[in-house]
C-alpha cells in the first residue's frame, strides 16, 4: 500500500543550550537531547491522523521534519512519495502547514492581505491567487471578517486564517500544530468540525495533525500514534488503542426479578472478573449490575443467555469505554516504569 506518510526509525537530536560558564569550563563538551528516536509511522491517503502527547513529546519537531523545514539525524520519511531528504522541493508543493503562531503573519494587514501575500510565495499570479483566496474564505465562512485588520480578529478566527494559509497551494496533505490551542469550547468545535467536515470528508485531503488534547483526538481522529520522549508508544484507531491497554470489557445492565442464587451462579461463570449489584431503592425488583468481563465476544452473550432462561428480565445494556484519559496516562505510567 501507498501511504501519504511513511518513516521508518527517524530520530533527530538537538545540541543542548549551555550556560556561559559550562562552555568555558568544557568548550568542546557537547551535550544533545533526543527529539525523535526510531519513529515508526503509516498514514493513509485520506485519513484524519493524529500525533498525541504530553508537552515536548516531540509532536512538533515530527511535523518539522516531514515538512521538510528541518533535517533528521537517522531515518528515512516519505511523503507523498517522495523522500524528505531527496524532493524536499516536490514535498512542499504538494503539503500545507498550518500553526498557531501569530506572529507569522502580518499585523498591519488585513487576513485577505495576509493571504494575497503568502500567494505570491506560491507564485500564484494575481487572478490566481484572487480566485483561491475567495474559495478558501467561503470554506471558512470569513467573507465578511476578510477585510479586517489581522490585529483586530478574535483567537478563533486567527486559527481559521492560519488553517487557510496552509490551504492555499490546494495541498494533498495538510499538517496542523494544535489547531484547537488557546480557543473556548465552542470555537475548539467549530474548528474540529471544519477540519473533519470540510477538509478531510468533503474534499478528501489527509489531514495530520499534533494534540495533547484527549477529548479533540478521540473526536476527529481515525487514527493515533501515542508519543512521548521522542518514541511512539502506541498506534491504531481510539477503539484499538484502548483495547492494547485494557484486558476487560465494562457492561451496565438494568435488570428485572434478579434472584440471589442466579447471582450467585454468574458470580462464578466463566469469563467475568468482577461484578457488582446495586437494587432500585424505589423498585426492589430491579437493580443495576455492573460487570467486568474479560476480552470475548462469547462471555456476554453466555451471561445474557443464563440471565434470560432464569426469567430476569434485561432492561437496558450498555457498554462502558474506558475514557481515553485513563487510557494514555496507564501507557505513559508503564512507559515510564520501563525506563
């Protein structure tokens, strides 16, 4: 398969600042941190992937590297395609990089200024540029916004103007930087929205991006790979990644005319690591169980199957997921454990 991003064991170190006094105590002593070690990664073409980690992870410095703008140490990345050490030049046509940091642009400019001056960094020409420019404005509803000076825009509306300027080549691929970072709860939506909706579903462009927000990865993301200290520690779908982690299955159910000695006997039933009941305190005959069972598709079905030929009757049965949160704090606890 043809992925839109592939590496395999890049690394990348950074000499470490030293004070004045260590450099003239120990001038040739050269101390290096460790950014990215052995990353191995697979995007597909058209997927919302998200690189997921504590602060210097090294999120930022793998989304660095594969937009060409710094070089690795070991290691070999495609994108597109095309190597990042041989066609940096094919890369950068053909991707879009979209970050949060404000003082890239232009204050005493408008956003439709900003935008018509990086076009020219495309070498757009003018009706070119006018052209995207106005269908990139419609996407992201900022018509009337357009002709404003940058300075006076809200966070909100700043993160939507750099996503445009990621987006004016028409990339093939588009890398974001925190794309929610700084913005109230209902902007962070809009934005995850647009990104998912817009981008990724209607025009059908890979979108990778770098979050250390649990609650934005889950929601948008097909795919994660879970890093910190410069090593991928987990990879797959939020599903699949939970699954890596938790031998159980968690399952509420309401029940009806449960007796004592049916409870005894799933107690014991093959399969079920833990259970707990709880009666209504209004309505005696129903109560609440909750049970751990381990990883099969059979165990519930084998529990429904004995509750409903004892007579209880099932009221409802949902299943509970273990909230991410818990889900990457138990990998970097054991990542940090094996250190």
């Amino acid at each position: 398969m043809a992925y839109a991003i592939e590496t395999t064991g890049l690394t990348k170190k950074f000499i470490r600042r030293r004070k004045i006094k260590q450099i003239v105590l120990h001038p040739l002593q050269r101390e290096t941190i460790t950014a990215l070690d052995g990353v191995d990664i697979q995007i597909k073409k058209g997927e919302l992937s998200g690189i997921l980690g504590p602060n210097g992870a090294g999120k930022t410095t793998l989304i660095k590297l594969l937009s060409t703008l710094i070089l690795p140490d070991a290691g070999k990345a495609w994108v597109n395609g095309y190597d990042i050490l041989r066609h940096p030049e094919s890369i950068k046509q053909s991707i879009g990089l979209a970050t949060g940091e404000e003082r890239s642009f232009y204050w005493r400019l408008s956003g439709r200024g900003n935008l018509q001056f990086f076009a020219t960094l495309y070498n757009m020409s003018p009706s070119q540029a006018e052209r995207r420019i106005n269908e990139i404005l419609e996407t992201f509803e900022l018509q009337e916004k357009a002709d404003d000076l940058f300075h006076t825009y809200s966070t909100g509306i700043k993160q939507k103007l750099a996503l445009a300027r990621g987006l004016l080549n028409n990339p093939q691929i588009l890398f974001i930087d925190e794309p929610t970072k700084s913005l109230d709860p209902i902007a962070a939506q809009n934005i995850r929205k647009l990104i998912r909706e817009k981008l990724v579903k209607e025009q059908g462009k890979t979108v990778f991006l770098a979050t250390h927000n649990l609650e934005e990865a889950e929601e948008i993301c097909d795919h994660l790979d879970i890093i910190d200290r410069g090593r991928i520690l987990c990879q797959g779908t939020p599903s699949q990644i939970r699954k890596s982690v938790t031998k159980e299955d968690r399952y509420i159910l309401k029940v009806r005319y449960l007796k004592t000695e049916i409870l005894k006997k799933i107690e014991n039933q093959k399969g079920i690591v833990r259970l707990s009941h709880r009666p209504e305190p209004t309505n005696s005959s129903i109560s609440t169980l909750e049970v751990h069972l381990l990883k099969h598709e059979t165990t519930l079905s084998l529990l429904i199957e004995t509750l409903v030929r004892a007579g209880v009757s099932i009221l409802d049965c949902s299943h509970f997921e273990i909230p991410l949160e818990d889900v990457f704090a138990q990998i970097i606890k054991e990542r940090s454990s094996d250190a």
